[in-house]
C-alpha cells in the first residue's frame, strides 16, 4: 500500500477544506486514486484526489442547473476533482466501476461521511460483474492504443494501464458476485497468477517505483499475453438487467443524503 507523504497530505486537507468552503458542500468521501491508491507509483507521480460531494438541499430544486463537477487546476502535482451525489449514484447505476474504485481506496483524506457505507451498500448490490468487465476492456484497449511501436521502449506506467484493468476482468471471471479490489497486488492475490508471472508483475513495480513516468522498461511477453487473454474473455461475461427497484433505492438515499446537508 502506498504512503502518502505527511506534508502532501496536510496540504491536500488543507485545499480540500477551502474548496470545501468556496463550494459550500461537503464531501462523502475524499480519497486518493491513481497510481498511488493503485499500488504502483512513481517517484514522479501525481496526488490525484477525487471526492463524492453534496451540495445543500435548495441547490437541488432550483431551476438554475447545479453544475455536477468540482474541479480545480493541477498546481505543484495536486489533482483535485470529483463528483455531486447525482452524479456518482447515476454512473454507479450505469456500471461505472471508478465509483466503485473510489469506494474502495486505500488513502482516505477526510472522515468518510456516514452515508459513505450506503453508498458502498448500494454498490454492492447494483453491482454486475459482466458491466465492469465490459468498462475494464475499454480502459486496456485505449491504454494498448497508446503503446510504442516496434522496439521503442515501454513506459512502465503504459503496462500498468493495461494489465490493472486485465487483472480486474480476471477477478471478475473467478469471483463475479463480488467487486474487486482497487489495488494491483490484491487483484494479484484474488486472481490466481502463476508464481512466474507474479514475480515479473512485482519485478515491474518496483522498477517503476525507481523511474520517472516516462523512463521506458523492458517488455514481457508474459504479461502481453496475459493482457490480450483477458481481453479476449471480457465479452463472453453475461451483462445484468437493470433492476428497478434499484433506481428508486437510489433516489431515496440521494433523498436522505441531500436532506441532511
């Protein structure tokens, strides 16, 4: 798991707090994402903190549209972005596996909110497997368009772009009532790899752990053909219908939550 450096963190409470007042929201979880929450970081590498927010009540029955974002400039390697309530509840509705991600890091910076865990509740239950598989597939294909061609050296980081969402649809595959960890080595821990590739999987974050974002690194063979097995395993996992209930569930916690702020 990632440390998060002292003084790092204590300016990122710091920004989160003042745009905390600039809003007037507060936030249901504030965490980190990215290479750092993921498990392979490098020393280069951005804080990228995302949050779920709520704004107050009367924000919500206006006739002037709330902006559903809040998002600030990147400044000394501080990202800082995220999403209101309605938002994050219609995308985790939709299979969008980044709330569930977001639910799960590693590196919190503020007190989970309490209706963070009906939050998490609602994921769990809304969650289907063969819809994550099929936004994981996406991500690794958009990274492969990305990699160097020919013998030009392979950023790490244009690997980890890949295999973290292959090993995602593997989890999926063996264990698709659940979802799966956010971080490379617990998806390395449910997924079942040969000692063999495990081992040049480890050997990878630690060198990126040493390089820059851009330094190159060798390429694997190994871990290639696993991420175009995966890929080729992502379509056949069955897509679940739609539940309403689930949507009226949602809108009674978007309901519950708002009302309290």
């Amino acid at each position: 798991m990632s440390s998060i450096d002292p003084d790092a963190r204590l300016e990122i409470e710091r920004r989160l707090a003042r745009i905390a007042k600039e809003e007037g929201i507060r936030f249901l979880i504030a965490i980190e994402s990215g290479s750092r929450a993921w498990g392979f970081p490098s020393p280069d590498s951005d804080y990228d903190v995302r949050v779920i927010y709520a704004r107050p009540w009367q924000d919500y029955i206006s006739l002037r549209p709330i902006r559903d974002v809040v998002e600030r400039p990147i400044v000394d390697d501080f990202d800082i972005n995220g999403w209101d309530i309605r938002k994050a509840l219609g995308l985790l509705l939709k299979q969008n596996a980044v709330i569930s991600e977001w639910l799960n890091s590693p590196i919190r910076y503020v007190l989970d909110d309490p209706f963070a865990a009906q939050l998490a509740n609602l994921a769990d239950r809304s969650f289907d497997a063969g819809g994550f598989a099929r936004h994981y597939a996406s991500l690794a294909r958009n990274a492969i368009e990305r990699w160097p061609v020919g013998e030009e050296p392979m950023p790490a980081k244009r690997y980890f772009y890949a295999l973290r969402p292959a090993l995602n649809i593997r989890a999926l595959r063996m264990t698709p009532t659940h979802r799966p960890p956010m971080q490379l080595q617990q998806l390395m821990a449910v997924t079942d790899l040969p000692a063999s590739l495990a081992a040049e999987i480890d050997d990878l974050v630690e060198a990126k752990a040493q390089r820059m974002e851009v330094d190159g690194t060798r390429r694997s063979a190994a871990i290639e053909q696993l991420i175009v097995d995966e890929l080729e395993r992502a379509s056949g996992m069955p897509v679940r219908p739609g539940d309403p209930a689930l949507l009226a569930e949602a809108d009674s916690l978007l309901l519950e939550i708002v009302r309290d702020q």
